[in-house]
C-alpha cells in the first residue's frame, strides 16, 4: 500500500527531518494543553463573585461588575435568586458544566434556572397594606445630590444599572424610545423622601415604555440595601400626600414583569 504523499514526504527524508516534523508536533501539542482549564477558568469567576460578595454583601448582576472581563466562550454567570447563583461553560455540544453556589459544587446534571433581571426585586402588596406603606413623618429629597452613596448605590442595584444614573427634576434624559444623546440617563427623579433608614425613589423611566416608578427600600448602617416594595404607573405625584393617595388607590401596580 502507498502512504498517503503527506506521510511519505515526510519519512522518505532523513531522520534529521523527521525528528524536527516530530519534535513540532510534540510541541504544538503541547501548547494546546498549555493555560488553565475552563474548570480553572470557571472556579476564577466563582471566586470573583464570591469576593464581590464579601465586599458588597450582594450578589454582582454581572461578571463584569465582579470584575471579569466578557468572554463569549464563557465562564458564564447569571442568578437564581436574589442570593444564589450559577456559574457554568460548555463542554461537548449541548452539554455543560454547572456550578450551584448553594451546593458549591460542579455538575453537569444542573437543572436551576436564571432568574430574569430585576425579578428579586418584586413583591406585591395587599390593598390595605398600600394603604399606609407610606404612613410617618418622611423628609423629602428633590436633588440626587442629597442622596448617600449608599442609596444611590441600592437604587442602582434595584434598576439592573451598573452604576447610579438618575437625571434631577427638570433635567435632560431619554425620555423616549429613540436615543439622541447616549450620555444622558434612562430615568429621571421625580421626588424622593426619607424616614430613618427607609428610602423611597419616585422618578421617571423614559423609553419605549415610558412611565412612573416608585421604589422603597432600607439601608442599613453596614450599608446593607432590603427591598420593601415597587410599582409601576402613567401619571407622576406633585406632593408626597398625592403620592400617598395613589399608591393606597392603586395607581402603582406591583403585579406587572415591569423593568425598573
């Protein structure tokens, strides 16, 4: 039988030659096997996550928030609740390896589920308790300058952003679907008060869907953020006890897939 021509040019040299074809071979081999395994490359991020964690006691909405750099190849990340999360990469086509942060162990028999972004952060309320959930003496705040860092921080966390972005009152923002000036921020405040360590963010939300928010939340001393409500409506309050009279009327929905 005649080897292929491949084959045969290579041994009908000297042996000279074919130690070197063989010695490159070897050597392309062996850099394919060189760097970290994507097992390596997967505990990295789950190590990030849980270092961002640590330090901001939460979770990060994205690997690029925990300080991973995007890779279409993945690792990949996502949430399963506010608190758990999965971190996963591809091994053979259709198949992958997941890691469960609540079993803190790697499978490839994972049946979690992402949680869509902002989903957390729901919680509706009964006709009655709207009635007072916003009952005592607030202080309201018309400048986001005269807001912590920390509650520009929750704010951020609650509406998906990676950092605060919020327009004063009478400020530019994008208010409609399409986006002339990407500098200016998707939201715009419309009032917000504070009772102690209890907050609330009553703005507006430009786009497509563009409408009013209002959002309550705590923030503790160690700066830790308690989602307490969220609803969603057509039509902005001019006063705190206007505010109040739409919320126990209904006006602000809580039972809509309604992004922040």
């Amino acid at each position: 039988m005649t080897p292929p021509r491949s084959i045969h040019v290579i041994f009908g040299r000297s042996s000279s030659n074919a130690s070197v074809y063989l010695f490159a071979l070897v050597f392309v081999l062996a850099a394919n096997s060189c760097g970290p395994s994507k097992r390596d490359l997967g505990n990295a991020v789950v190590s990030k996550v849980e270092e961002f964690k640590r330090t901001n006691g939460r979770l990060p909405n994205s690997l690029s928030e925990a300080g991973v750099e995007k890779d279409e190849n993945c690792p990949c990340y996502c949430k399963t609740t506010g608190n758990t999360y999965i971190a996963w990469y591809g091994t053979t086509l259709g198949e992958s390896d997941t890691y469960d942060s609540e079993t803190k162990k790697w499978s490839d028999r994972s049946v979690k589920v992402c949680l869509p972004t902002g989903q957390e952060f729901r919680k509706q309320l009964s006709p009655a308790d709207k009635q007072h959930i916003l009952d005592g003496l607030f202080t309201v705040v018309t400048k986001t300058a005269d807001m912590p860092a920390s509650v520009k921080e929750a704010f951020a966390q609650i509406t998906g952003q990676p950092a605060f972005a919020l327009a004063n009152p009478g400020q530019k923002f994008q208010v409609a679907d399409v986006i002339i000036d990407a500098s200016l921020p998707h939201r715009r405040l419309v009032f917000a008060g504070v009772r102690g360590d209890e907050w609330f963010v009553h703005y507006e939300v430009g786009g497509i869907g563009h409408g009013y928010c209002l959002l309550l939340f705590k923030v503790d001393t160690k700066n830790n953020m308690q989602f307490l409500w969220g609803g969603a409506g057509s039509r902005s309050a001019e006063s705190l006890d206007q505010l109040r009279n739409m919320v126990a009327t209904g006006q602000f929905q809580d039972d809509l897939q309604y992004t922040w």
